[in-house]
C-alpha cells in the first residue's frame, strides 16, 4: 500500500491522506509522523473506509515522514475509538489523544534527565531560588516537573542546575516491571466468595465478552474475590486493567494488591511524572506490564493483550468526565469489553440504577456477595433530627452524636464526620447591607477557606483574600461565614475535644497519592481520633478500628433535586455509614438530617435497600426517565451573552418534530455564567428505539453560529449545572 488515511492528533482537523515512501512499512494502527504544512505533526494510519475523505491527486499527495518504533493501534482499540468520538460527539482525534496521551508514542529511546538538590547552595540567592531550594527536598524529576512542583519558572530551575545544585540521573525509557504472581498471597475463601470467584474465573478462561455487576456489601469481599479473576487472567498471560474512582485511591490499592501478588501493578493517572507515564505507557503497549491500576484515562490505554477489566466503586460519578470528551468510563470500559471480547466486572456495594437495570434486561449478569466477610456486622444506622436534637447555637452536630465521639474517644476507637463541602464555610455575607460575595467569573459564592486565608470559587478556581470590610458598603469587621464546611466542623470537634488528634480529608488536603498513603497510615497507626472528610472518605477504605460515623447533613444532596440526588445521597450515605464496624468491633452510624422521614433516609435506617431501588426505579420508569429512556444535553455558552441566547434559540427552533424525540429549552443554566462565559441549555430527549446520535447529528451539522461561541453536547448527562 503506498497511500494511505492518517488521523493526526489536532482535533480540527479530520484524517488526511499520504503516500508512503519507498521502503517504509506501515499498516493500520501504525503511530507515524506526518507532514502538515511546515509542521510535523503525529497520527495513525487508519481503514480508508473508517473515514470517507475527498480524495485528491495522487500526485499531490505528501510523504510520511517517519512511522514510530512502538506497536501498532490493534484493531479493537480503534474500533473503540470510533464508537466513543460517534456516541459522545467528539473528534476522533480528541478521542485519540487520550490514546496517545504520554508522548512516549513519539518519544525517541533516549534516556530522560531527572535532577534532584544534592545540597550544594549557590552562592547568590533570590527569592525564587529559595522557593525552590524549599520545595524540593525529596523531589526527583525533569526540569519542566520541578518547576511546577516549585512554582517557579523553568528558567529558574535551570539557573539553579548551572549552579550544580542538583545530581542529574539518567532514567531509562523502559520500565523494569517485576510481574504478580497469581499465587503469591492467597487466601481462603468463604463458600459465597468462592462460588462467585468460580463464575469469574470461568468467564476470564472464556475470553469473551461478558458484562458483569458484582454487587456486595461493603466489606463483603468483593475485593478479593475479583482478584481471583485477575490471577486467573495473570495464569493466562493477559493483561488486566483495574479503574478506580479516585486517584487518592491507588496508593492503598497497591500496597493491598502487593500483598495478594507479591508485586505491585503500574499506576496510571493524572498525578504522575512524566517519566513514569512514558515508561508505564511503553510497558503495557508492549505487554510487559500485565496490571495496570488507573484513573479513568487509563481506559484508553493500547494494552497489548487485555484480558480483563474491573470497575470498581462502579457507581462513582467520578467515572463521568465533565470536560473534553464527555464519556461515562464504566460503559466506556463495558464498549471496550465488547471490542476486545473479554469480560468486564463492575463492582459495588451500591450499584447505579443504570447497571441494575442492565441486569433486569439480561445484559449484564448478576453476581451478589450479601454479607460481610468473617461475621462482621452492618452497622446500625440510626436518623437524629435536628429539630428535635438540637445542636447548642452556632454548632453543627447534635447533643447525642457529641456524646457518642465523647463515649468513642474515651474508648481508643475512631471515628469520622462526613460532610460533602471542602473549606470552611460555603458562603460568606455581610451582616449590614446584606451582600453575598460572589465569584467574578460564575455564578456561584465564594467559599471561604480558612486554611490557607483565602475565598476560591470551586467552579473556575478563583481565588481572594478573605476582604476585611464588605466590597459593597465598606462596613468593617461585618462579613460573617454561614454554613459549614469540613474545616469549620473540625473546628467544633476541636472546640469539643481539645485532646482529640483530628484529620480533615478533601481534595484540598489529599491531593496526591501520596498524601493519601500519608493519611491511610496515620489512621492505621492509630494516630488519628476523629477524621472529618468530603465524599473522598466514603470510598473503598477499610480502617478496623473506626467504628463511628456521624453524616452531619444528610439534606444537602436532597437540594437541586436533579434525576439522581435520591440515588447519590442512598449511595454515598451507604457508603460511608460502610467504612464503620469493618472489622470484629460493630460499628454506629448517626445521620443528622431534618427530613427523618423521607424516604431515603428511611430505606438507609431500615436496611432497606431493595425497597428504595424498587421504588427509585419506578418513578424513573413512570417519568420515562434514564434508564428507560435516554437524554442528551446541548450547552451553548460564549462570552457575549446575545450570541449565546441567539444560538440556543436557533438550536431550539430548528429542532427536528419526530415521534420519540424531544427537546426542551433553551433556559439559562443553573450555573448561567462559568469561567466568564455565559451558558444556556437544552435538554433532548428520546425513547431507546430513536437514533439519539444519528438525528442530533443532522440536525446540528446544518447549523451556523458566531466562532466565538461554543456548542456543546453530553450524552447521558449526570450534571445539570
Ligand atoms: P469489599 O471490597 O467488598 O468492601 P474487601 O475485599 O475489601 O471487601 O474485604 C473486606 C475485608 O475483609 C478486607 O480486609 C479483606 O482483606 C477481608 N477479607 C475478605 N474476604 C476475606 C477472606 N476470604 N479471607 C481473609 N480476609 C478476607
Ligand atoms: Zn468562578
């Protein structure tokens, strides 16, 4: 073949044909180099019938410049690739950007330089080289790494190695990878466990596609009992993927499954080098990592020979990616089963109401795990209403869970506050004239952090100092903080229990893995008493000596009632009432709320889990909502307001009247003003016989609008912001 369709990596762009040179091999899914313009820019040579294109001169046709040292993209993985740019509304490029996201498709084998402080100190130093010197102690990475670690510019970073301040190491492109062992550490399964394992092994021997909702308890086992399928696909020499919901959970993760296989898989995810995302990427394209523990990115890897993949916490809607390509990586991964033809588990102790109805349609098979391995005990749950339990003024937490952190305090057992809101205090008001301080830049308040003294909008990630008098009408010491947050709880507690060591776990504090491993071995030394944290504690920790947890608001996702607060709030109060009474000691749960008798919080008090997803699941098919029916939705924003509304009037006016197929809208968007844009919305919807993708396509394609504004669409929606 001497022509061929290349998809290059510029999402503005669509494939392009060339001509292959004289003595250059390539094939689909070759990784090459092509020219555009004076440009060198990377692709991959793809099926000519993928991609219709205009066909043009061969003689006109421009040569490839080179085709990369590193296995070609097989054919599922493009395959995938198709179906995620058709079903999300994406560019194929965008969608193969993530394929090719390290560079080291198109890193030449040369070494990469890493620095790190050998303690030498220059002899002039500035204010910036101080930061540096500071910031860098235990830190090894390229120059570009340390100087985002340190905050400075790279110019400083490279005065300083002039200077002979760091040692330079050399480090290979190829990752020295020792590979788990499938019979390292393993363990006695409980009759239910292994029965369930059975069916897993039996489907990874199988190698073919096979969707399956593992759904048990939290602390039932569901962990080990999917490890015995990746031992089972290790035996086969293939190659497994694991994604989590949340990068402060790899590092527990690791160490756990170090212990089971005796060495640790590859990470992969946004917080790593550069270097390590180089190697891990060559070393699972090339077959020489056989496990691989990930963020959701890690789903669109080029494994060579994927034999397995699990979704663990599958319910998280984390998996949604909100920016770039919006895909759902659990049914990402469940397309991705489908291309490589090999089975997918998702597991969880709260399952989507999505993934459960899969299961009623016989798409999915059901495996359940219904009690906590080794007799451990659900804990009780137990509502306290704040209207009659009341806490002392200007205090959040009520008289009888207060007594309860007193009793678990004076015993040695831990306990933990779950509040879904990082920073101090949601909302800051001046007491004289009434102003609320707002983000510049959106539609939201700016919330207090008091931690680091500062207001920042959780939105855009504006930031502010705390202003001393109201911006509006000057009045000092009259700006008051209403509400709480994590860190004001802490505050309380503090306030309580001087003597009490406490821990606050949000993004703001847990923003590496590492600093997860930090907490995760604090908690097990013993060395803290009472965590308060956001939704990153309700997910998949095991602490046996935490037996009490308190929800201080379990009203909050009950507000905005979008399609699924019900099912959030069961879940994540599910979820974090589950992290108490893991272990021999039986563990409390109180849930301050002032709705004790809405239905959630009856279905959590009464272990009703069953009835609430009966009844969840048919209002969902009485309102002909998701899953019973599918809804896209198209955000317009610009930052000329008229444009904006113009072209969502537009859109909403040449919308196609078919059976089966509506749309809603346009209406200003909730958060009407993000990042300086101004945002208006429809939402589609349409039975599962319509073609969603097919009619919105034709119909959007025909449309014109300013440059300046932005149309995007989310298919499956789960934010409505
Ligand atoms: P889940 O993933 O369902 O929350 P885990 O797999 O984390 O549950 O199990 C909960 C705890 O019980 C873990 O500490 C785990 O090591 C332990 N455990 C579960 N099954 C067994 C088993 N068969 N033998 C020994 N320990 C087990
Ligand atoms: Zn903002």
């Amino acid at each position: 073949m001497n022509r061929v369709r290349v998809l290059l990596l510029n999402a503005a762009l669509g494939p392009l044909d060339y001509r292959v040179p004289d003595g250059m091999r390539v094939e689909p899914g070759s990784i090459v180099m092509a020219p555009l313009g004076p440009r060198k820019l990377p692709g991959v040579v793809w099926e000519t019938e993928s991609f219709p294109v205009e066909e043009i001169d061969p003689k006109k046709l421009r040569p490839l410049l080179e085709v990369r040292d590193v296995p070609p993209l097989r054919p599922p993985l493009r395959r995938l690739i198709e179906w995620t740019a058709a079903y999300y509304f994406a560019s194929p490029a965008s969608v193969l950007r993530m394929v090719l996201s390290s560079g080291a498709a198109f890193a030449d084998n040369r070494a990469i330089s890493e620095y790190r402080l050998n303690g030498t100190v220059p002899e002039r130093i500035t204010p910036q080289r101080q930061l540096a010197l500071e910031k860098l102690v235990d830190t090894q990475g390229t120059v570009s790494e340390l100087a985002f670690k340190a905050g400075v510019s790279v110019a400083v970073i490279r005065g300083l190695e002039k200077l002979g301040v760091f040692d330079r190491e050399d480090v290979s492109p190829f990752a020295a990878t020792a590979n788990p062992s499938p019979d390292f550490g393993t363990v006695d399964l409980s009759d239910d466990q292994q029965n369930v394992s059975n069916i897993l092994m039996e489907a990874v021997r199988a190698s073919q596609f096979k969707p399956f909702l593992l759904d048990g308890v939290t602390g039932s086992g569901k962990t080990e009992v999917y490890f015995e399928a990746i031992a089972e696909a290790l035996r086969q020499d293939k190659q497994v993927l694991v994604l989590l919901p949340e990068i402060a959970l790899t590092e527990p993760f690791l160490n756990r499954f170090g212990m089971r296989f005796g060495a640790e898989p590859l990470a992969w995810h946004s917080g790593m080098k550069q270097s390590d995302r180089k190697k891990n990427w060559r070393a699972l394209a090339e077959g020489n990592a056989k496990v691989i523990v990930g963020a959701r990115s890690a789903l669109f890897l080029p494994y060579a020979n994927l034999g397995l993949i699990v979704v663990d916490e599958a319910h998280e809607t984390s998996f949604k990616q909100e920016d770039g390509v919006r895909y759902h990586a659990r049914d990402v991964a469940v397309m991705r089963g489908l291309y490589e033809q090999i089975p997918v588990i998702l597991a969880s102790a709260t399952p989507a109401i999505e993934s459960r109805h899969q299961v009623e349609q016989g798409n999915y098979e059901l495996l359940e795990l219904p009690a906590r391995f080794g007799g451990a005990t659900m804990p009780d749950i137990e509502a306290l209403d704040l209207t009659e339990d009341v806490p002392p003024r200007g205090n959040w937490l009520a008289p009888t869970l207060v007594a309860a952190l007193e009793e678990n305090l004076e015993r040695g057992e831990q306990s933990l506050l779950f509040l879904n809101r990082r920073g101090f205090a949601p909302l800051t008001l001046c007491r004289t004239c009434g102003h609320r301080i707002d983000c510049p830049n959106c539609t939201a308040w700016m919330v207090e952090h008091r931690l680091t003294r500062r207001l920042a909008c959780h939105h855009c990630g504006h930031v502010m100092p705390i202003p001393e008098k109201c911006p509006e009408c000057g009045d000092e010491d009259s700006l008051v903080a209403c509400g709480p947050g994590v860190e004001r709880i802490c505050d309380e507690v503090k306030m309580l229990f001087p003597q009490a060591r406490t821990a606050i776990v949000t993004s703001d504090t847990i923003w590496s893995p590492q600093r997860a491993a930090d907490f995760v071995n604090q908690m097990e030394a013993g060395a803290i008493d009472i965590v308060v944290g956001t939704q990153l504690v309700t997910k998949g920790y095991h602490f046996p000596n935490l037996t009490l947890v308190g929800v201080v608001d379990a009203d909050i996702g009950l507000e905005g009632g979008d399609l699924r607060a019900a099912e959030r709030s069961f879940q994540q109060i599910a979820q974090v009432a589950g992290r108490a009474g893991r272990a021999e000691k039986p563990g409390r749960v109180y849930v301050q709320t002032r709705m004790p008798n809405a239905p959630v919080i009856q279905a959590l008090i009464k272990n009703d889990r069953e009835g609430f997803y009966a009844a969840e699941i048919e209002a969902r098919r009485q309102a002909l909502a998701p899953p019973f029916a599918r809804w896209a939705a198209i955000i317009v924003s610009s930052e000329d307001n008229k444009e904006a509304m113009e072209t969502a009037r537009l859109i909403g006016q040449t919308a196609p009247k078919l059976d089966g197929f509506s749309v809603y809208g346009p209406a200003p968007a909730p958060l009407s003003m993000l990042r300086g844009r101004h945002r208006h919305r429809l939402l589609v919807h349409a039975l599962r016989s319509v073609d969603l993708q097919n009619i919105m396509r034709d119909w959007l394609e025909k449309l014109e609008w300013p440059r300046a504004v932005r149309v995007g669409v989310d298919v499956d929606p789960y934010s409505f912001v």
